[in-house]
C-alpha cells in the first residue's frame, strides 16, 4: 500500500495549548477501558443467545447510553435494529426526581417486539422505572434492561434489570457516556470526578 500521507501534518501539537485535558478532573478510574470491552463483550455474548430468532429492537436511552450502544452493537454478533429515546429527568446536576420528560421518542413501533433497553447507570432507578412503564403500555412482546452501571445504595425503587456490567459505590461517576454537567461524557473509562468539583452530592 502507498503511504499515507499524515493528516495531522502541519497542525500544530501543542498540549500545554489545547486547554485542560478532562483527564485531570478524574480522581479515580472504578473500570478500565480493558474491563469495559470484556464486560460488554461478555454480556453481549449471552444477548445474542438469549434473542436468537427474536425480533430484537435495542433501545438506547441517551444521551448516557450513546458510547455503551455504539460498543454494545459491535460487540453482537447479530444484526440488531437500534432506536433512541431522549429523556430528560428533572433535578439537580446530580440527583434525578423521577419526573422524566421524554425529549425524543422512538421512531419505530414495538409493539409485539422484543425491547431490551440500553441505559447508561441505575441510580434512584426512578427514570428506568417512568421508561419500563411507558414501553411497556405500548404492546411490546418484551421489555428487558441492560445498564452498564448499577448503585445498589442508592436504588429507591426496584427495577428488574437482566444485563448487568459493574455494581459501583455510591459515588458520582463519569466518563463513557457519563457526564457532569454535560462534559466528561468522552473518558473512555468510568471514572469518579474530585471532589472539590462537585457542587453537591
Ligand atoms: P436515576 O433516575 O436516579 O436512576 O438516574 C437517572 C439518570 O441520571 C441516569 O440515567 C444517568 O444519566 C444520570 N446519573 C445518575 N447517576 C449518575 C452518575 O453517577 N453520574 C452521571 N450521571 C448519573
């Protein structure tokens, strides 16, 4: 193959330049890149199983959801159909009221389908619990859960959850997808932010 030439040539490399690295906010990384893609691959491993010959539709809940759905979709080894919901969940920068809005709703129809959810953390468990019910007066075959994160301490409502990646501390945590404030969301681990950032928690 010709070599290619270097499409960063002649952009300047300046870190000192190219302002704070969100790096720097972290105070500890809970899971690593490497834990993530085994997780995610394992769990995607027993999807593909549990749905074989299923009309399976993956609903991803973002904005949250958005870097584990992109991983989790190429991980399966089945060509599964995905949609978006985007809810919004009324309160503080960290802590959700329950009271959700949904900003976009599906485009498809579920009805008589197979739905398996895609959601980024179970916190209060307040906003899958609004969701779960909502989908579910729709008709669906099915509705399941993945979430990449749970916080057992601080569930206030069960949700019955089938796929689970990590169970994480009560603690405010951030990166792939995850945010504070709307940032962070591209750390490619999940991490917990100092906490001097934190306004409250
Ligand atoms: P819940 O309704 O309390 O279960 O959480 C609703 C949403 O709040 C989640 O889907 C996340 O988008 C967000 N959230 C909850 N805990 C955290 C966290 O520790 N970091 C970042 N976002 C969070």
């Amino acid at each position: 193959m010709p070599e290619q030439a270097d499409p960063m040539a002649g952009i300047p490399v300046d870190p000192a330049g190219a302002g704070p690295s969100q790096h720097t906010d972290v105070d500890r990384v809970l899971v690593d890149e490497h834990q993530l893609r085994e997780r995610i691959a394992q769990i995607a491993a027993r999807i593909d199983a549990d749905y074989a010959g299923k009309d399976l539709l993956l609903v991803g809940v973002l904005k949250g959801a958005f870097v584990l759905m992109s991983d989790l979709l190429r991980a399966l080894e089945s060509k599964v159909p995905v949609d978006f919901m985007a809810v919004s969940s009324y309160g503080s920068a960290t802590r959700s009221s329950g009271v959700v809005r949904i900003l976009k709703d599906l485009d498809a129809d579920i009805e008589d389908r197979h739905v398996l959810v895609v959601e980024d953390i179970v916190d209060s468990g307040l906003t899958l619990d609004y969701l779960l019910r909502n989908l579910r007066s729709r008709g669906p075959a099915s509705v399941e859960v993945m979430a990449l994160l749970s916080k057992p301490a601080r569930h206030k409502i069960e949700v019955p959850v089938r796929y689970v990646g990590f169970e994480v501390p009560d603690l405010f945590v951030i990166g792939y997808g995850l945010d504070f404030d709307e940032r962070y969301r591209g750390l490619p681990y999940i991490g917990t932010l100092r906490s001097e950032l934190i306004p409250e928690h």
